[in-house]
C-alpha cells in the first residue's frame, strides 16, 4: 500500500518557521561581515583580531550587556577557536549556523528535519527558503558583497541543506 501523502503545512506555520530560520542566519552576517563596519571594534584586521577585540570588550562589566556576552561567546569565541581566511567563514562555521537553524525551525514548529513524503515543509526546505530571502534582500553592495562571501555558488537548495543535515548527524554519532 502506497505511503499517504502528507498535506501541505500550515502557511502561517512556514511564515513563523522563517523567521525563526532568520533569527540564526543573522549569526552568518556578524560572523563574515567586518567586525569595524558593524561599529563594534574600531579598528581594521582580520576576523580573528576583530574577534579577540570583541571578547575583550564583552569582558567589561560596567560596559557590557548580556547580549553583547551572548555574542562574545555565540560568535566571537568560535572565531577564535577556528582556523580559516580572514573576511570569510569557514564552510564547517556556515553549516554549524545552518544546522542550528535547521534544530531551531524543526523544534519550535515540530517538523521533521528533511522531507518525510508529500508537500509537508521540513527544517531543510524552510531553511533554504529563508537563505532564498536572505540573498534577494541584499540589496546594497555591502550586503551583496556579504551574502557572496557566505554563498559564493548562491542559495543553498533543500537537497544541500539535507546533504550538511547528514552529514551533522553522522559525525555526532
């Protein structure tokens, strides 16, 4: 007997699954754009400097907000710890955030992570769905520049995303 296929999510379901996508794809923009073209170091050099002078920063109490602690250790101190070019994230740093992404969309909406059967959204296509907007609302050249940096080869499809998706959970087990 042939599998039923499942029916379309909910559109309102994906619109929330997108945006809570977007809440972990803006780590890609703070961990590729400049750190002083953000304002937050004055300073130019190279990612990792602009890291370490982040956390430095972050260490001081009376200046420092949770948030700002927050980033230090979320983005700043993974910089630090990793190897890789200045000025662009390692591909291993950009799928760690897309994998996040993913957990995070599949948990707060209860979907499964890659496509059962049907026309049901999973956490991979919701994803690329939300990379998809990233990149059309680059509109200026710094933000162009940016999103060409993260994806040079432009939007990552459902199946790539399902491709790092697998390759996440064979190297936790």
């Amino acid at each position: 007997m042939p599998t039923p296929r499942s029916k379309p999510t909910d559109p309102e379901i994906a619109k929330a699954a997108i945006a809570t996508a977007w809440q972990h794809l803006y780590r890609l923009c703070i961990d590729v754009a400049s750190w002083s073209d953000q304002g937050v170091v004055a300073h130019p050099g190279s990612r990792r400097e602009h890291a370490v002078e982040f956390i430095r920063g972050a260490l001081d109490p009376d200046f420092t907000s949770d948030s700002m602690r927050k980033i230090a250790h979320d983005v700043a101190h993974p910089i630090i710890a990793q190897d890789g070019s200045p000025g662009r994230p390692g591909d291993a740093r950009r799928d760690q955030i897309i994998v996040d992404a993913i957990e995070a969309v599949c948990k707060a909406h209860d979907l499964h992570p890659t496509r059962r059967t049907g026309e049901a959204e999973s956490g991979c296509s919701i994803v690329a769905m939300a990379i998809k907007q990233f990149i059309a609302r680059c509109h200026s050249p710094q933000l162009r520049e940016l999103s060409h940096k993260i994806f040079p080869k432009g939007p990552l499809s459902e199946g790539r995303l399902e491709t790092i998706w697998h390759k996440r959970t064979v190297h936790e087990n």
